[in-house]
C-alpha cells in the first residue's frame, strides 16, 4: 500500500523506547541531546521577535515564488557582513533547510540518481534523500585527518549517475569546517564531473576560533553548479519561525538556469508566509544579540565539559571547530548503544549515541552543548564518576 519513500518500519529503537518508558515514570532525565534553543532557557529579545510580527503588508497575499525581494535583501546583506557575499537575485526563499534540500534532489535528481554526503553527518540525509527517491551515497570524513574530506576517497565514489556532493560546513556532529585547499580542488572536479555542489552552512556562524583556512562556499571561484543552504533555525536561533534559503552560484547560463527552475519548484509550494518574510528583516538585525546568547551558553558548557575533572581518564573531549555540540570518545568495551542506554537507565542522561551520526566506528557518543549550565554540569558531574579512574 505504501511507498518506499517513508520506511519500512516505523518501531521506535530500544533508546526512543526507554526514554518514552522513563518519562511516562515521571523519571527526571537530563537531555543532552537537546537541539532547539528556544527551550533551554536562553536569553532572547522576546518583545522584539515578536513586535516584528505586526506589520500590516502581512493582512496582504502577495505571492512571489522567490520570495519577498525585501527579505532577500535582508538575507544577502546578513551574509555579506559575515564576510561572504550573497546577491539578493541569487536566493530563493523555503521553509526550512530540509524543504530546501527536497527542492534540490528534485531539481538535479531523476529517481535513482546518487547524490554524496558525508559520515559521520547530520541523521537527517537519507530520509530527505528517501523522500525524493534519491540515493545517498556516503564519503568519508577522516578522523585521522581531523575529520576533514579524503579527495580521492570521495572520488571513487562518484558513479555516472551521481548529480551533486553535499558538504556540511561546518560539519555535525564534528564541527569541522571546509578549507580553502580541498574547496578549490572540490570545485575544480565538480565542474569537470559536472556534479554540483550543495553546501550546508546552518552553523557556518558558531567557530570557536578564527582560521584563515576555513571557506563559505559564498566565496568563490565558482566553477561548478554551487548551492549554499542557510536558514533562521541556527543563524538566528528561531527554528520556529520556519525560514530557510539557497543561494545560487556558479558559470552562466547554468546558474540563471537553475535559478528559473528552482523559482518553478518554488512556485509549486510557495511555503513561506507572508509575517514570516516581513518580520525577516527585523530578525536578522537581531540576531548579533541571539548569535552572542548562545555562543555564551555553548562556550561556557564547553569549558565545563573540558574542565570536568576525571572526566579525561576514561574518555577524551574532541574538541569541535564549530557548531553546537560535542563529540565524547569513550571506551569501546560497549556498542555506543549499550553506552547510551546505560547512561540513560543508571545515571538519567541522555545522549546521542555515534551511530545516530554513522560514524565509521564505536566508541563515540555527542553532546549538545545548549542544555542550562547547571543541568548540564550535573551530567558532568555524573559522567566523571563513570568514566573517572577506577
Ligand atoms: C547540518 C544541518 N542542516 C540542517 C539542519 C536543519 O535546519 P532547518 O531547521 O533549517 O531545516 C540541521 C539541524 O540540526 C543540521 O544539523
């Protein structure tokens, strides 16, 4: 009766089912698994956000498939004062960034077609990938080489059929960047394959550091066909409000070509609503404050992590380039599974276990750096005695 699209079972996994099994107990659990920053506490500009909203173009529909030029605007001069240049003309304007990623497959993928991705990575790709009857192929992000791309690996697993390379820049749940070296060659094959390049830089905003090294696929040279994928949801932590955007770059015609067909996709859905693209503007102007709300929370959650005493004598911090969270390296005498499920039984912590992610091996299991400080350093506090000497 179904589609292969959604999955064959729908069963929650032993971790989903102990977890609804605690809480139905009225269980306390400490979530470190914890993405939206709108349930952690933090510190937003409440009346701000919300005084956005309340604009009277809004009781009008106007129907622009790219989206409002106003909030394009907004959006491109956001990028450019992060350092990376955007053009108004060359964003179309969707719901989210997994909505975005539905448009691309549609627009570079016939049924069956390959698109590359990395692992470990963001949990949601294949089902994206499944949704529009698109395989994803993995290539591997080498935790030799500080997880970053291994070219020729990547290469040999480009097939005829394969459309475009997904880059997640920042990377999550590793948090590495895309350096300026492997960009240029990426760019350069990609052209030559006629692949092209769709890069996620939800995090791109959230370094720990500054390194001269790292990129936005923004910047060029733009050899091949480049999409850069973007929205409200990290940038300025409002996933609620349900804005996200590509940007297109790379050699005309291809590019105002893709542009004409994305806006044709668009068109079929016109997703985004009319408050949402007028309170953009407004939003983006608030977000340095957001942005520093929750680098202060992931910063000071970080040093608790690095600092936690014990905590190094039986598993080791890998401390991320980027991003939202945090990788744990732990014995490999269980599955990470059997660790996450243990912590979660005996300690009340929830964690990601590294398979969540796909990581090439066991022992690692990830840490949402937004959880509140206390809460999260009462884990810490936990895990120490875990993993402290024996
Ligand atoms: C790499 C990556 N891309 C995209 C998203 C989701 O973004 P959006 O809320 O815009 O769909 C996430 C969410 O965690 C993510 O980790």
């Amino acid at each position: 009766m179904f589609s292969r699209r959604t999955p064959a079972s729908l069963a929650p996994n032993r971790l989903s089912l102990l977890l609804a099994e605690r809480k139905a107990a009225g269980a306390p659990v400490i979530d470190l698994t914890v993405s939206n920053p709108t349930g952690v506490g933090l510190d937003y500009p409440r009346e701000e956000i919300l005084a956005a909203l309340r604009d009277a173009r809004s009781l009008s529909y106007e129907p622009t498939a790219r989206g409002l030029l106003e909030a394009r605007e907004a959006i491109a001069e956001w990028h450019a004062g992060q350092g990376a240049p955007a053009l108004p003309d060359s964003l179309i304007l969707a719901g989210s960034t997994s909505e975005a990623y539905g448009w691309l497959f549609k627009l570079l993928c016939e049924p069956g077609d390959e698109v590359l991705a990395p692992r470990p990575s963001y949990p949601l790709f294949e089902c994206l990938a499944d949704l529009d009857a698109v395989r994803m192929v993995q290539y591997a992000l080498v935790e030799e080489f500080a997880w970053g791309i291994d070219l020729a690996e990547l290469e040999s697993r480009v097939r005829p059929n394969t459309r475009a390379i997904i880059l997640v820049n920042p990377n999550n749940p590793t948090g590495t960047y895309v350096k300026r070296d492997i960009w240029l060659k990426l760019q350069e094959f990609a052209a030559y394959r006629g692949l092209a390049i769709v890069s996620d830089e939800v995090f791109f905003d959230y370094a720990w550091g500054p390194d001269p090294r790292r990129v936005s696929s923004l910047q060029g040279p733009h050899l091949a066909l480049t999409f850069t994928l973007s929205g409200l949801s990290k940038i300025a932590g409002l996933p609620q409000m349900k804005l996200g955007w590509i940007h297109v770059a790379g050699p005309e015609p291809l590019k105002r070509e893709a542009l004409d067909r994305l806006e044709w996709i668009a068109d079929s859905y016109l997703p985004v609503s009319a408050p949402i693209q007028h309170a953009a503007a407004r939003w983006l102007e608030l977000t340095p404050r957001i942005q520093h709300s929750i680098r202060l929370r992931t910063g000071e959650n970080l040093d608790s992590l690095q600092q936690a005493v014990g905590l190094e004598s039986g598993c080791r911090v890998r401390t991320p380039e980027g991003g939202w969270c945090a990788m744990l390296e732990v014995p490999r005498i269980h599955s990470d599974e059997e660790w996450a499920l243990m912590l979660l039984e005996n300690h009340s912590i929830w964690m990601q276990p590294g398979y969540f992610y796909d990581f090439q091996r066991e022992g690692f299991l990830v840490a949402s750096l937004l959880p509140e400080p206390e809460s999260f350093r009462t884990a810490l506090d936990r895990l120490s005695v875990i993993f402290g000497p024996h």
